[in-house]
C-alpha cells in the first residue's frame, strides 16, 4: 500500500509541475492550490506540494469559495461543480 501511495504522489507532482509550466509560459495561471483542496485534500497537505505556507494556501482557498458564492467567476479560479 505504500508503494501506491509513493506512486501516486510523485505522479500528483509531476501534474502540478506540468500544471505550473503550463501556466507560467500560457498566460492563464491556474490556482493549483483550489485545484486540489476541490480534490480533497487540506491546506497543510497542499502547502509543501506548491511550496507556500498552509496560511496562505488556506487564505487563497477561502478567497477562491468566498468569490464562487458571491457568483464572482475568477479567470484564474477552477471550475466550480455547477461550472461542469
């Protein structure tokens, strides 16, 4: 089971790698750290994968969910379930 574990951290890091590539050289920067609070997981889990404070991946977050329920559409916010 740890093995799967492993596995499928380093393949999240690869994503979030090709995700921030992608971004930087394509304009529309992505808020990874939405990305993957939508996928579950919580700010002291996301902070070390982007680098940033569990503080500031938390603030974002919360800025990201504050904007959605004022209908507020951020270019740079991900899809929200009602936006599939």
């Amino acid at each position: 089971m740890e093995e799967l574990v492993r596995y499928a951290r380093a393949m999240l890091m690869v994503q979030l790698q090709l995700a921030d590539a992608a971004a930087r050289h394509g304009g529309s920067q992505l808020k990874l750290d939405v990305l993957l609070s939508d996928a579950g997981f919580g700010p002291k889990e996301i902070a070390p994968m982007l680098g940033r404070s569990a503080t500031a991946v938390a603030k974002s977050i919360s800025r990201a969910r504050a904007g959605r329920k004022a209908g507020v559409v951020d270019k740079n916010d991900s899809p929200g379930e009602d936006d599939v």
